[in-house]
C-alpha cells in the first residue's frame, strides 16, 4: 500500500513532461477521484461542501460485515449539536447541521485501503485488527456516490481485480501475499514471494489441494488467509454471502489489507489495446516460458525415475556392503567416491547431478609412489564386499582396479609409529624425574628456560598426530630445544651465574638420563657462585644504592626548582630578579635534571652560557616575560634560580 502511493507519485512526477496532454494526465485520470465532506444546516437547509481528491479510499473493517457496510459508515450522516454545533454562514449563528461525505468522481481504476491497524489503549501500543469482512467480486458503487444514485446502467460497476494480504497476527511484523485476476483469461493467481500458484476462476470457491499429512497446528493455520483466533471466532461467526443462484459472491478475509477494483468498460469506453508488436512480444515470451516449462516437467519426470532406481540400487547395495575383517572378497573405494554414489554429487550450478564417474580417477589419489594403497590414506579408503561391486558396476557399467596395500609403505609407518612412541614413553618419563623435587643438598642445577622449552615440546608431541621428528607449535614454528641444559647458568668466567631466579635444582637420576641425550657442565646443589660475578654484582648494587641516596638529597635541598619542572610553582626567582645572585637556567633542563634525580638512566646535559650570550659577553635577548615561565601553566624558555637552589 505504502508502495503503491510512492510508485504512483513518481510515475506522475515522471510523465508530467510530457508534450501530450493525455499522458501528463494518465496517472490522475487512471487512479485519481473526488470526495467531498458536506454540511448541510438543519435551519435555513444550505449546504457547505469542501472537495478533496483521492488516489485510494481508506475504509473501516471493525465491526463491519461487508465491504459494502465500510461504504455505508464512510458516507453515513452525523449530527452536529450541542457543543459541536456548525456556524452557518447564512445564519450567522451556530445552529444543528448534518454532516456527511460524498463521493463525487470514481476513477477506473479503483484503491480500496482497509484499515487493518489500531492502538490498544489498554496495552498503549500497535496492534491489527483481525476482523472478517466479505470483500464482493462486483461492486456497485451507484448508491454511493452523490451523481450516480439515479443511474440505471453499469457505469458505476466494479470488478474485483487483486486483494493484498497482511499475512500474521501482529501489527510489527508479518508477510505479504497477493491475489491476482488475469484480465483476459479470467482465472486468478496466488503470489507469495517466488511460489506463484493458480486459484481458479472464482476467488470465492478457490481449489485446494489436499494435504493429510499436514498438522493442524495454530502456527500453521495462521498462515491461512480464511484463520481467524478462537476469540475473534467466538464473538462473530464467519457469514457467507450468496447469490439467488447459491454462487458466493464475496470473499470473507481477516487478512485483506488493499483492494483493488476495475470498472466495467462501457459502449462507448472501450480501455485501450496494446500496439500489436507489443502483444506479439509478449506471446512470444509466454511461448518460450511454456516450453521451458514443458522441458522441465519432462526433465523432472526422468530425473524422478532416475533417483528411483538410484535409490533400489543404493538399498541393494548397503544391504550387502559391509566387509568384515575376515572377509577376503572385498573392493577399496574412495570414501568420496561411495558417498556421490549414495547421496549424489553437486555441479558447479549447485544442483544434484546423478552422472557418476569411473571410481579409477578417484582411486589414484589413494596410491602411493609404488602405485599400491597408501596406507596414510587409510581415512580416504572404504571396504566393501566384491558382491556389493559387482551390484554397482553392472547397473552403472563401471569397472574398478583390485588393489593392495603396499607393504614397503606400510613398514615404514609402522616403524615411524613405533620410533614416535618410543620417543614419548622415553620423554615423558624424563620429564616427570625433571618435576620431581630432589632431596636437600643433592642434585644439579638446570636452566629453567631450557626447561621450559622442553616441556613444550614434550606437550605438543602429544597433541601432535603426526610423525615427523620435527613439531610445530600453535603458530607454525619448529620447536628446537638446545643440547647444553645449563648454557644459560654458566658466566664469561667459567663458573655459575649468581641468583637462583633462573635454574632448577634436579635430583641425581634426572640429571644422568639428561646426560645420555644432551650435555652441560655439572653445577651441584653445593656448587658456589663465581666470585667475581658475585662481588661485581655487589659492586654495582652498591654504587647504584649511592646514587639514589644523592639523587634523594640533591632533589631534596631543590625543592622549589622540582615544583618548577613539574609545572606546579612559578618562576622561584624575582621576575626579573631585582637583587641577589641568580642564575638563568633553560626550563627544558630542568625537566631532564628532574627525571634524572627521580631514578632515569640518562644525566642532564653540562650547563653553558655560549648559547646565552654575545660576542660582546653580553645576553642576545631583552628580558621579558615571553622568555621565562610566567605561570604554572605555560612554560618559558628559562627560569631563575637562586644561588642556594644552584
């Protein structure tokens, strides 16, 4: 409905350029008609009429029975009185006046909206409204409206032509479906998305198929045009309108949300024809849809023949397939190859094809470099009796090679079986005489990064199902361990690294089975330290305890310049410095002195004047407050310092 008024709005926009003055006026004159609201005063009888033009007339469906009753609530009379009393203009007074709306000008083409949606007051939110209403095949729109009252013809005659469905019983959600009638052929259609299905030649008495299968669940019923719910059915019965002849001549829907009518061409309105090339086309194109469609349903008569003998034979087959371990007569097939067989294969359209291909192109991906069975491949293959074959390959007519398992292939997967378990038991024990806690003063030293690559690779050959010496980790990388397990424990000097943070304490028996497959310098439990790596690390923890305790001191006694380069004190000397020694130092100076006195690596730049001064020993700027730090908030180029502060 919301489609329908943007298509015809831009179909107008678009042809309102046009030179001929019938096709500017095509859409208004299709689709456009006239209502008008009219109020007539009860005292002096005049009438006051405002008219408004219509591209679909929105009719009421609560409480109504027929569409027909929705024309009689549009234009029936109501009274104005009391407060809502109408000013006559000829009266010059309010006065009791009737009020009603006239329908003046019916285009040919006739939208018919139903108001399908209201507001719940009592749950303040959207909701539809799911009552029937009987939708006539023919409408007679003469005592509706205001010229056509007296007419005796048929030129207020309409044809029901299409009704829109709001498919669902909420108002925020649902599915549209439509109701079509072929002008010419006079049957009518069904469109649901893609499915497109024939109703016949009535809409009142549509053919349905039946369907004994299908369950009569309410989920299923309210996709049902003709489902109304058990309280809607309870408080009004669905009626049926007939005619003298016991023909229905409306159609009852709780769905119908648009309607739309055709009126009866006279004698003299006859509707205009296509051009006959036109016409010719469009029979061309139905001509080659009905043989496509023709081919299709041979196509899928001998496709549905086809998967039937399929199917017996698949049955016959797996009846008799399965090959035990002592059976002799057996076939090795590709596993992929027997289940195209069984279920079928998809093309590169993505649709079943039953062709099925010699099993000999699949079967040499199974071989090894001997051209025998491979036994890597053992998840590829499949086993079935001989009997079951020859089933396939005479009604397929396919042969297939008897092969064997190579046995020189199979030796050495064997031996690699064996070499990778061996492997594992040896390691894993290793590494539980590696976890187990020595006794006191006795064992080696290990390095615990060697230790853990270790344990890596011993982890990761478990998970591991491959053979290869070689394994990766998560990310793709070989896991190397080095030979020497205390590499990482031994100085420039010979001895042992000082600090324990970084080696393991091993018992005796670990360490003589790490010795028969990798090496390193024995480090005993009593083994001590190297000297001179000891007392050079003390050394250096002591001279750096020094220069903490001067950087303490230092930033101690210049507590005024570290408010300063931490932005939190303005300039500590005299702006400018009236009396006193002082000197000028750069503020990005301070900022560095600073982070070193607060434990950074790197000392502060040596003070010079030569970029402060001239030639003639004298300062190249003018002291103003631009140069210096005038706030705690905007840093200068220099601050002054007192002499103490220096």
């Amino acid at each position: 409905q919301e489609f329908n008024k943007l298509l015809l709005n831009l179909m107008e926009s678009a042809l309102r350029d046009s030179p001929s003055s019938k096709v500017r006026r095509f859409i208004p004159d299709m689709f456009q008609g006239t209502t008008s609201n009219i109020t007539r005063c009860t005292v002096c009888g005049r009438e006051s009429k405002r008219s408004m033009k219509f591209y679909e007339l929105t009719l009421q469906v609560r409480g109504m029975g027929t569409l027909e009753d929705s024309l009689k609530e549009l234009c029936k009379v109501e009274m104005l009185s009391g407060q809502n009393q109408y000013l006559c203009s000829n009266c010059k007074r309010k006065t009791d006046a009737e009020r009603r709306t006239g329908i003046d000008c019916l285009p040919p083409v006739l939208n018919v909206q139903l108001i399908r949606f209201g507001y719940d007051l009592l749950n303040f939110r959207k909701k539809k409204l799911l009552d029937n209403i009987g939708v006539p095949v023919v409408l007679d729109m003469r005592e509706f409206t205001e010229d056509g009252k007296d007419e005796k013809d048929e030129k207020l005659v309409y044809d029901l032509a299409a009704i829109l469905h709001h498919q669902g019983t909420s108002a925020n959600v649902g599915h549209y479906t439509i109701d079509v009638r072929n002008e010419y052929e006079g049957d009518w259609w069904h469109f649901d998305d893609k499915k497109v299905k024939q109703i016949g030649p009535d809409i009142c008495n549509p053919i349905k198929k039946s369907n004994p299968g299908r369950s009569k669940s309410r989920k299923a019923d309210e996709k049902d045009e003709d489902y109304v719910p058990s309280e809607v059915k309870r408080k009004k019965p669905k009626q049926v309108h007939s005619s003298s002849e016991g023909k229905k001549t409306h159609r009852n829907s709780k769905n119908a949300y648009m309607l739309v009518y055709i009126k009866r061409a006279g004698p003299k309105e006859m509707r205009p024809q296509p051009p006959t090339s036109f016409v010719k086309k469009i029979e061309g194109i139905n001509k080659e849809y009905l043989n496509a469609c023709e081919k299709y349903d041979k196509d899928l008569s001998r496709l549905q023949e086809h998967v039937k003998g399929r199917r017996e034979l698949v049955t016959k087959v797996m009846e008799v397939a399965t090959a035990y371990p002592s059976e002799k007569e057996y076939v090795v097939l590709h596993r992929e190859w027997l289940e195209n067989f069984i279920s079928g294969t998809r093309n590169e359209d993505d649709k079943l094809a039953m062709e099925i291909h010699p099993p000999d192109e699949k079967q040499t991906e199974l071989l090894c470099i001997h051209s025998k069975l491979d036994p890597l491949k053992r998840n590829k293959m499949k086993r079935i009796k001989k009997h079951a074959w020859n089933l396939i390959g005479s009604n397929l007519d396919l042969k297939c090679k008897d092969l064997s398992v190579c046995q020189e292939c199979a030796m050495k997967h064997m031996g690699a079986i064996i070499r990778k378990k061996h492997w594992e038991k040896e390691f894993t024990n290793l590494y539980e005489l590696l976890q187990a806690k020595p006794k006191p003063q006795k064992g080696f030293w290990i390095s615990k990064t060697w230790l853990r690559h270790f344990r890596s690779l011993v982890q990761a050959r478990k998970k591991s199902s491959s053979l290869d010496e070689k394994v990766k980790d998560k990310d793709g990388f070989v896991i190397e361990i080095p030979d020497d397990v205390t590499k990482d424990l031994t100085c420039d000097h010979g001895g042992l690294i000082p600090g324990k943070k970084n080696r393991k304490l091993v018992s005796t028996d670990a360490w003589n089975s790490l010795m028969k497959k990798f090496k390193g310098r024995p480090y005993p439990a009593i083994q001590n330290d190297c000297e001179i790596c000891l007392k050079a690390k003390m050394d250096s923890k002591i001279s750096d305890q020094g220069q903490k305790r001067k950087r303490r001191r230092e930033e101690k006694k210049a507590q005024t310049l570290v408010r300063v380069g931490k932005g939190k004190a303005e300039n500590p000397g005299p702006f400018p410095p009236k009396r006193g020694v002082y000197y000028l130092i750069p503020h990005a100076w301070v900022i560095s002195w600073l982070d070193y006195v607060q434990g950074g690596t790197t000392k502060p730049s040596k003070l010079s004047s030569e970029d402060l001064l001239c030639q003639h020993k004298k300062l190249k700027f003018s002291i103003y407050p631009k140069h210096f730090r005038s706030n705690g908030t905007e840093p200068g180029e220099f601050v002054f310092v007192k002499s103490s502060e220096f």
